[in-house]
C-alpha cells in the first residue's frame, strides 16, 4: 500500500523549504529514522529520517527544488508489496529489523519476501474494539519531532486520526521519562538531528540508549556513553549513485515596499553572466529588506580602550588552550552586552506595531554572525548573562564550528534577542550593521588597533576598539542607544566587572 510522506510543519511560521540532498534511491529499503532527505529552510539546514521503514517507491523532489509545508517528498510501500528482492535489493545496513518491533505479516505474492525494515505499531482506538482502518501513515507532528524542529500541529492526510489514536495510548509518565532510563524501542526517540547524527556516526542504536535529557531525550553526552567514548570515524552505509547535487533556481525575491523599477539592458555595453541566488541568500536578501524597509535604523558610534581586556585575553591564551578553550574577544563582548541589557532592557525587545506594545524579554539570548562558506548565519547563545566567560566561549566555539560544518539545527539558529557582528578579523574601521528583525539592536564591531591616546595627562598608545550600536529609532532615542553603548563600552574598559558580572 502506498504512503506518501509530506513536508511536515517546520515551525517558527516557516512555510517551505529547499531540498539540499536527498539520500536515498528509488528501490531502497530504509528502517524507521534512517537518514531521507536534507532541507535548506529559511533558518538552517536539517536532516529529516524516514518516517517508519518500508521500501522507496518513488522520489518526487530533486536538489535544489522548493517544496512547501503539505507537499510530497517520498512515497514508500510496503517492503512485500513492492518489486526486488527484499533486503538484498535495498541499501546495505538499513534492512535491519528494528529491536522491539513487531513482526509484520508481508502481503501475499507469487514470491513471499521478509518485513526487511518492521514498523513500530502504536496502541490505537482499536484497543478497545475499534478499527481505525489505517496503517500508520506519518503525521508532521511525529516526523517533526524526529527531525528536532520543535513542536508542531498535525498536517497532512489522516493525521488526525493517527494523532487521536496517539493520545489514546495515554501520556507516558514524566517521572519514567527523566530517570535516565533507557530509550523506548516503540516510536520515535526523542533526539535532536545532531545526536542523531553523531549516533550514526558512532553506530550507536538510540533506542538502546539511556536517556537523561528533559523528557527522556536522548542528548550527545548519552550517544558518547553508550559508545564507550569512541570517536566518530565509521559513518552510516550510502547507496552508490546518488542524486547529484543541488543547483540554485532562480526565482523572483518577495517584494516589500516599493516595487523596484525594471533593470536596464545591461548586455548593450558587454558580456554578463546571470547567477541564480541560493535558498540562503535568497532568504538574507528578503530580511535584509524587510529589516531596512520596516526599522527606522540609527546607528550611534563609539570606542572602547580595551588596553587592560587585550592584556588579559594574552595573558591566558595559552593557559585557556591547554584546556581546549580558544579564548576570544567575542565572548567578553557577549558577557558586556548581555549585563547592559539588563540595564537597558528596551534594546531586549520586539516591538508589536499592531498592538502598540514593545515585547520586553526577559531572557538574553544573543546571536552571534558567522560567516559561513553558504552565507551569513548567526546561532544563538541562551542565557548568556548567567553564564561565565569559560562557558559562552566553549558554547560559542562548538556553535561556530556546527554551523560552518552545515550541521546546526533549527533550535541553534532560533529564540535569539540581540545580534553581534565582530569583522574585526577581515580589518575595517566601523560598520553600519543592519537590525537582525525582528530584533531592535544589534551591535558591531570593527578592528581593535593601537593608537596614542592621552592618558592619565600622557600620550601612550592604547588598544581602541570601534563600535556601532544600530537600534530601531521607533523604540529608543538617541540619548538611550549613547547610555547603552555606553554601558557596554564601560564594561569592556573594566573587565573585571565581566568577571565579577557587574
């Protein structure tokens, strides 16, 4: 029986997605979570598994094609009911029954085949005398969680129904699902793609790890137990031949504002070359717009002396390095930006203009932006004015590193309150940054570099540091961004208030 799988809801009013790679082939016998296709969405690249097992009966999306939330990706059959030979015309390594799964009675055929790839059942309505007539189609709810893009509404055909069967196996007890037990081998464990990954990496069986995330979730320090604490090296079986790589569509940008006036002829005064956009830099082309049409931007200048700053991060460089920690000026500005927003916490908003109201957050989720081979991308740190330098620093490091690596998810790139840019590395002497919508501030930084400063009645050479605070004029004067940078620059010239967090 055929089953189509959908794009599930992505969350975040995310709508569509671009379809990066896909990994597998038409005739592949997968198991349930087995690596399917890698999408590109407006926030992050993401791994989704194969929704339950079965053999690939047809692939509808190709690299590089935009698909929207609802629409087909794959549609599977049942392993005896399509063509082949069973776990021998399949992928190597994914015709494995999964542990704990029931024992699947194939269709009848002139050839009888095994249930290569079993799927995990569910208790449903037909526990108690009902027939739900259904064979467990997936559900952007479950496929959703598996794939760890957070919380989302059933969609699709039957999903309904699948859901209420679902609650009508009754909630598992939080008690059972925060004692570190092992993982249930019945339904999809709750792990994020990049456990996920690092578990195929390791071959490591989720479902026979002992979880000890917040409801029962199944975190990476758990995948390195479970594999004694050896290191990624033998990766998941890949089917020979491929589909090829991704190729950029071009399509129209979405217009905000102002419609721009048509493009001159410009091949009348020589040769031109035109270039699709990518998924990614599409998307950073229609913020970029949106942020510049919607804010009212101001950007107010200033410098910071970080003289005595720049003498510690030398002084510990190599004692931070023999603890694995690379330490850094971002993490100290980090630290300097989140103690100033407590103390400015209109820079720590949204503002809704519909209600008239400015959403003041209570939490300090900073981005950073990070310049990676496919684009701009900027993760996010939580919580980062409870945290101490150390830890921003080993965080921003493992965060940098997944997002240049094309592995960071969607709970990386979400949730942030303000943004800072440091192209002090490229050199420049300021910047104009433009607001990370629907954030209100954002914070640049340029090149430290010595220059001869008076000081205490003397010309000596100081380590200056060029900032610019960029805010939304519609939620804070120019008096309030100078007493916020302010703030910040005086956190940097003494950062002995960083490390007591004053």
């Amino acid at each position: 029986m055929p089953r189509p799988f959908a794009l599930p809801d992505l969350g975040e009013g995310l709508t569509e997605a671009e379809i990066v790679k896909v990994l597998v082939n038409e005739g592949d016998v997968l198991a349930e979570d087995a690596p399917l296709l890698e999408v590109e969405t407006d926030k992050a690249t993401v791994e989704i598994p194969s929704p339950f097992g079965g053999r690939v009966a047809r692939i509808h999306v190709q690299p590089g094609q935009t698909v929207k939330v609802g629409d087909v990706l794959v549609t599977f059959e049942d392993v005896a009911s399509g063509g082949g030979g069973g776990a021998a015309g399949g992928r190597p390594g994914f015709g494995t029954p999964l542990a704990g799964a029931p024992p699947r009675s194939p269709a009848p055929s002139p050839r009888r085949e095994p249930a290569v790839a079993a799927e995990t059942t569910r208790p449903s309505s037909a526990s108690t005398g009902r027939s739900s007539g259904r064979s467990g189609a997936p559900t952007a709810a479950n496929v959703t969680e598996r794939a760890g893009l957070g919380q989302a509404t059933p969609t699709g055909p039957g999903s309904g129904r699948v859901a209420a069967a679902r609650a009508s196996a009754g909630p598992a007890s939080a008690a059972e699902a925060n004692a570190g037990t092992a993982a249930s081998s019945v339904g999809p464990v709750p792990a994020t793609p990049a456990t996920r990954r690092l578990a195929r990496e390791l071959g490591v069986d989720l479902r026979a790890v002992r979880a000890t995330g917040a409801g029962g979730r199944v975190t990476d320090d758990d995948v390195r137990s479970a594999a004694g604490g050896a290191q990624p090296g033998t990766t998941a079986p890949v089917a020979d031949g491929r589909a090829p790589e991704r190729v950029a569509v071009a399509k129209p940008l979405a217009v905000v504002g102002v419609e721009p006036p048509p493009l001159p002829r410009f091949e009348q005064w020589g040769p031109v070359a035109r270039q699709p956009l990518s998924h990614l830099r599409r998307t950073i082309a229609e913020r970029m717009t949106l942020s510049a049409t919607l804010i009212p931007h101001v950007t107010h200048f200033d410098r910071a002396d970080i003289t005595e700053l720049d003498a510690i991060i030398r002084r510990n460089i190599e004692p931070a390095r023999e603890r694995g920690i690379t330490l850094t000026l971002t993490s100290f500005l980090l630290k300097a930006a989140a103690l100033s927003l407590r103390e400015h916490p209109q820079f720590n908003a949204s503002l809704d203009p519909g209600a008239g109201e400015l959403i003041v957050k209570r939490y300090y989720h900073l981005g950073v932006a990070v310049a990676a081979e496919r684009g701009l991308i900027v993760p996010v740190i939580r919580d980062v004015d409870g945290k101490p330098l150390v830890e921003l620093q080993r965080e921003l490091a493992a965060l940098a590193q997944r997002v240049r690596e094309g592995k960071a998810t969607l709970d990386d790139l979400r949730g942030g309150t303000f943004t800072i840019t440091n192209i002090g590395a490229l050199g420049g002497t300021g910047a104009i940054p433009i607001i990370n919508y629907p954030e209100v501030a954002i914070l640049g930084v340029a090149r430290g570099r010595e220059e001869p400063v008076v000081h205490e009645g003397r010309i000596v050479p100081r380590m200056l540091l060029p900032i610019s605070l960029t805010f939304d004029h519609r939620v804070a004067d120019g008096a309030d961004g100078a007493r916020f940078a302010a703030a910040i620059v005086r956190r940097l010239e003494r950062p002995e208030q960083l490390l007591l967090e004053w």
